[in-house]
C-alpha cells in the first residue's frame, strides 16, 4: 500500500514553483491566492531565502506547493490508501484525504503561519536538532537543564529536535553530549515550535478551526499528537489545536503507517526530508520523492517496479501500480472519440476525447478499459475521464 507524506515548515526553497508554472495543476496556486489574499504565486516563484523563512510565508508556501504536486501525481492515477505529514504537513493531509477543503486549508495555513510567528515575537525561542541520542536521554537532558526548554520533534531513531529558550537550550545541549549526543545543531528557525511558548498561537487559530468544516477522511491518515489514526472528522479540531504546543511524534508515525502494512512511502512537495527519516526509521525501505515534474515519470516507473511483498497482494496495490486514470483538462461538455472503445490499445497522446474546445489525450500507453465520463457530461479539472491497465 502507498503513504503520501507532505513536508513542514524548513522545506521551503526559493524558486520552488519555477518548474511547474507550464504544468496544469499550477492553477492551485491562483486559487490559493484567493483563499488567503496573498500573492502566493511571487512567494513561489521570486521571494528571497530571508523572506521565504519567515513563518507567515513558509508554511503558506510549502502547503501549496504539497498540493501542486499532489495535484499532478493525482492526475496520472496514482493514489494513496494512507496520509501523514510532519506538523504543518499534516494540514496537506488532511486536505489530501477530504477532511479539509482546499480553499479552507489554505485560510487555516495562512492563519497558523500569522499565528505561529506573531506567538514566537512575544516569546524569543529556538530550536536544535540532537543526533546521536536516544528519544529517553534527549528527554533527561530536557529535564536536568535549567529554563524552559522541551523534546520538540521525535523524527527517527537518534535524531531529536528541541525547542525552548537560547539560553536553555545551550545548556540541555552540553548535557546531551555528556550523556553521548554525537552532534547538537541549531536550526535557523524564528520559534521554539511544539512548546508551550506557541499557547498564543494555539489560541488565535482554535477560533478559526471552530469556523471550518471537518470531514471524515478517505483512507487512514496519522497524527502527529498521538501517532495514531483517526477515521472520524470531527476527531481532527481538536489534534490540530493540541499539535501547536505538542511533539510531532514522526518516528512513532512511521512506526504506526509500517504497522498497518503500508509498504510504499512518497514524499510529495519540496526536499527529501521526511524520506531520510523513514529510511533511518524503516529498514529495507526504499522512500520516494516528487518534486519536480520530472520525478513523475520515476515515480510511476518506480511504483511499476516494485516487487510483490506476498502471494496475496494487499487490496490495492495491483491497481496503483498498474492502472492509471485519464483526468480532464479543464472544465466544460465532455464528448468522447470515435476512435477508441472499451478494450483498445492506447498509445501516449492517443485522443480519448474532447471537453470543449480542449483535447483530452493519454499521458501513458495501456489498454483501455473503461470511460468514467458520460458522454455529453459536465466534468470538472482534473475529473477521472478514462481508466487504463498499462502492463
């Protein structure tokens, strides 16, 4: 079975947007800018490094940039049984699993960005990350160290972060090398992030997640708060409220996801990140990444390749590897061709049909095997049209 994991705030690169301005599912990022009355498309495309860091900016910009690429992987076929992303990720998530409507996340993000900076100008913290060390020691270190500094990211075995003032967290880091941390590395942050310095935060954007929508999401998605899943919408206010100001608890995720048979792990947005930690907390797992177009083409290849885990698939694996879906263009009248029916083999760019005046043509070569729009039919971007077998 496939995971999708999203990014948090510390992905972010400047110009991240550049090589998907020509692909379709860029019009997320107009819509975006919408929801939140900010030009999201300028943060994507020309904000410096300085600027990108802010909080306000950073987690807008990788939560829209998570959606583009889900956007486009999600246009090819290729779905995902289960969600989890690491603190602001699991707002991608949600949104990702039907819980959050994409216009209301993007609100929701936008706030906790404002919220999440404006808490950590009232508050002066920081964050570090402890290699080297076991989650119980960097908990000890925590402790024995005067001032206000706590274990912040549980991120994989030997690689914790924590978060609480300079001052104490300078001290908790001499403890953590005498107790066999091998390194202690300051992380260029403007908070100390998952601590109660972010109760502020906490506060503001508790009024406007008791303004949204939740739904039950679509397959399993885990949360950072308890690192288990929850099958119910209305579950989900409440872990977001108490995410500020508690530990993301990654590895225990990770852990979780591998527990109930998940077995294909693809980091959708910018960096790596979060796939070196689920190969240091896995082993044997071969983590991939979208995020550039280009990595489409290896993702489809790499999930075609990979090897059968038993002589009873998992239900769905077959079909994420092999199967694909044909999704419009754009909205309009849906008119198929004459040219291919049920059963036809298909090349790339073979014609499947029109809506309106946009040609509606195979990304893949597969054999046909069924139509999803009606003739004559209303369709929406982005709507499932046909559905091919590719082996």
């Amino acid at each position: 079975m496939i995971v999708f994991m999203y990014p948090g705030q510390g992905s972010q690169q400047p110009g991240m947007g550049e090589p998907w301005t020509d692909h379709p599912s860029w019009e997320l990022v107009a819509e975006a800018s919408v929801a939140s009355d900010r030009d999201v498309a300028r943060l994507l495309l020309t904000a410096g490094a300085e600027e990108l860091t802010q909080t306000r900016n950073s987690q807008l910009a990788t939560f829209v940039m998570s959606m583009v690429v889900l956007d486009a992987v999600t246009r090819l076929g290729t779905e995902a049984a289960g969600h989890a992303g690491h603190s602001l990720g699991e707002y991608s998530a949600l949104t990702a699993s039907g819980v959050l409507d994409f216009g209301d996340a993007v609100a929701l993000v936008a706030e906790r960005g404002d919220a999440m900076q404006a808490a950590a100008e009232e508050r002066e913290g920081t964050m570090a990350a402890v290699l080297g060390l076991d989650d119980d020691d960097v908990l000890i270190a925590c402790s024995r160290a005067p001032g206000e500094v706590w274990l912040a990211n549980h991120n994989a075995p030997g690689q914790a972060v924590i978060a609480g003032t300079p001052e104490a967290i300078e001290l908790a880091a001499g403890i953590a090398r005498e107790l066999g941390a091998k390194r202690v590395m300051p992380l260029q942050v403007g908070g100390a992030f998952h601590t109660p310095f972010m109760a502020p935060a906490r506060d503001r954007l508790t009024k406007a997640i008791d303004r949204t929508e939740f739904r039950d999401p679509e397959g399993t998605v885990i949360a950072n708060v308890d690192a288990a899943a929850h099958n119910r919408g209305s579950d989900w206010p409440d872990l977001l409220k108490a995410q500020l100001t508690s530990p993301v608890r990654w590895r225990q995720t990770l852990t979780s996801l591998s527990d109930a048979g998940f077995t294909n792990y693809v980091e959708l947005g910018p960096g790596e990140v979060l796939g070196r930690l689920a190969k240091r907390t896995l082993k044997g797992t071969r983590p991939l990444s979208v995020a550039v177009p280009d990595d489409l083409d290896l993702l489809l290849e790499a999930l075609a390749a990979s090897p059968a885990r038993s002589t009873t698939p998992l239900e769905g694996e077959h079909l994420f590897a092999t199967e694909r879906l044909v999704v419009s263009p754009a909205a309009g009248i849906f008119h198929a061709s004459d040219e291919v029916g049920v059963g036809a083999v298909v090349g790339v760019g073979h014609l499947v049909g029109r809506v309106g005046d946009h040609e509606v043509r195979s990304p893949f070569a597969g054999e046909l095997m069924g139509v999803l729009a009606l003739d004559g039919e209303r369709v929406t971007a982005s709507q499932p049209i046909a559905w091919l077998r590719t082996n």
